[in-house]
C-alpha cells in the first residue's frame, strides 16, 4: 500500500508519513513508567490521540503493564447527567475497551459493573481491579474534556487525586494520562448554584507536560527524506523543512497540510518530479485560501468568545501590543 501525507485521525507508520517523533514519546514514555498522573492538553489536530496510542503500544510491549486506553468522543452528555449514571457508565467505557487491550478483565469489570452508582463505589472499584490485574495498570482518557458537567468530572479527578495520594495504602492506577483541548486545571466549577464560576480543579497533583509537541525542522526531515526516497522525487530536505517550520512552527496538522498539497496537487502540474522551496510558498497561499475543519475550528471558537475575538484582534490586526498575562482567563484560552 502506498503511504500518504495524513491530515485526519490516527497516524499509522504503516500508512502514513511522519514526523520522527521518537524523542518526544520517549520523553512522555519515561513520565508514564514513573508513574506520574499529566494531562496533555493541546490544540485540535496536534497529534494527542497518536500520541496516546503510540505510548500506549509502547507500555504494552515491555510485558509490565496493562493499558486502559479509553475515549470520551461520542459517548454524549447523558453520562454525564448524574453521579449513578457516570459511575456505572464510566466502567462500561472500561469494559469495552478492556475487550482490545485486556480481555481477561473483561469477564470480571463485566461482573462487577452491577451496583456500582457513587463516585465511592467507583473508587472502590479501581482498588479492586487494580488487584485483580497481574501487571500495573495505566489509564489514559482520550478527549477528557468532552464533559458539559464540570462539577461531576471534578468529582471524577478529585476520586483519582485522593486514590494517588493514598496509593501507598490503597491500590490505584499506576499512572493516569489525560488528553484534550484544555487544561482541566482550568476547568471552572460553580461550588453553588448561585455562585459564580470559580476555579477549582483538584488536578494539582499533576506533573507539567513540558514536552514541546510542535515539530521543529530536525524531525520533519526524516519524514521528507522518506517520501522522497519512496517516490523518486527530488528535494532538499534540510531546506524544505526548515521553510515549513518557518510557516507554520511546527503544528503538525499544517506541515501535513502543506505536504499533502505539495504532493497530491501541485507535483502532478509540474514536468519535473521535485519540491522547492517557491512550491512551499506557493501551497501555503492555497491553504490560506481554503475551507477545512481545523480552520472552522478556529474561526468558531472566536465567534463563540467575543472578549477572545477582540484580544486576537488587536493582536493580529491592529497589531496593538502590550503586556500578556497567563493569568487572564481571556488569555488562557486564547493559548
């Protein structure tokens, strides 16, 4: 089968060209065998899933661990109505995906998935299947902020802190990797009805993600140099890569972005089989010009959020500047 650039869902080194990322996850291999508890919260088509997905493929093979790798994408929001109904939904989620990554849980999660309707009896649960499994267990939440109720799902990370704080006593997940747009530290929680929006995330007790998940020009050549090699066609890697980083600091959507247009519509128009760096700039002005989801992603979101629209506004358009701080909450989504 003939590789490709791949611009939506999972990367597959098999199928699709990529970025050598080998140093990254191992980075984030080392935070998970440590037995760290980190949430990996980036933008919309960053690599977080592949990147789950890849760690996840990687625990399996050193035989010491059994993966959890789970998804809150398209589960929608009735689990989320009640405590009851996310306590038993959540341990169907880990029955059905125990059935690809540890069938012999799935007979015993299934049995005892009857009564379970508290956040306490979940608890309990988990130092249950904990002793059951003959490895230590990871779980990863793909798509962690799918919830419309932050008050439950911070009932749910405030389960998992007081079982990491007390994991010396009671059994618990030897890590927990959360993944999603946000941080869920910054999730904001009504402690009343009548309150107003507060933060108040119980997910201190996790380590930063430091590692730099944008592409820098070093591991979007190996990529380049295989295409290239694959294809019979002619470009310099150092060079290309380089120019692509310089238009898109290293989102990984855009480099694939860019490459797929360079091979899939701009070389079949040329006689000669080869990249440069004009036909780089001449796929960025295509791209700018085009409708695509990670694009309508981003104009929806400052539609969505006019004191975000006005910040970018003055940023971009107005070029107004002055002093930022992470601390503005306006600021903070807009990163």
């Amino acid at each position: 089968m003939k590789k490709k650039f791949n611009i939506t869902g999972l990367c597959f080194p098999q199928e699709h060209y990529m970025a050598d990322v080998s140093k990254k996850l191992a980075r984030t291999f080392n935070m998970v065998d440590s037995g760290e508890y980190f949430i990996i919260n980036r933008p919309r088509q960053y690599g977080k899933t592949t990147t789950l997905y890849a760690i996840a493929d990687m625990l399996q093979k050193t035989g010491e661990y059994t993966i959890l790798n789970i998804s809150f994408e398209g589960i929608g929001d009735d689990i989320f109505s009640d405590e009851k109904v996310f306590s038993a939904g959540f341990v169907r989620i880990l029955e059905r995906y125990a059935e690809a990554y540890a069938p012999a849980l799935v007979n015993w999660i299934s049995e005892k998935n009857k009564g379970i309707d508290s956040i306490r009896k979940l608890s309990s649960f988990v130092s249950e299947l904990v002793r059951q499994a003959d490895k230590k267990i990871v779980l990863m939440i793909d798509e962690v902020d799918k919830s419309s109720n932050n008050q439950l799902f911070i009932s749910f990370l405030a389960m998992l802190r007081n079982k990491y704080l007390e994991r010396h006593t009671f059994k618990t997940f030897h890590s927990v990797v959360l993944a999603g747009l946000h941080d869920v530290r910054s999730l904001k929680l009504k402690l009343r009805p009548e309150d107003e929006q507060k933060f108040n995330s119980p997910w201190n007790i996790a380590s930063e993600f430091t590692v730099d998940m944008n592409l820098q020009p070093s591991e979007i050549r190996p990529m380049l140099e295989e295409y290239a090699k694959d294809r019979a066609v002619e470009l310099d890697a150092v060079a290309i890569a380089e120019h692509l980083f310089h238009y898109t600091s290293g989102y990984p959507f855009l480099v694939s972005k860019l490459c797929k247009v360079l091979d899939e519509q701009i070389l079949p128009e040329k006689k000669e089989s080869s990249w440069t760096l004009e036909d780089v700039d001449i796929a960025v002005s295509m791209v700018v010009k085009e409708t695509n989801t990670n694009f309508d992603s981003l104009i929806k979101n400052l539609e969505n959020n006019p004191a975000l629209y006005e910040l970018v506004f003055k940023k971009l358009v107005d070029v107004e500047y002055q002093g930022l701080s992470i601390h503005d909450p306006t600021v903070s989504m807009g990163l």
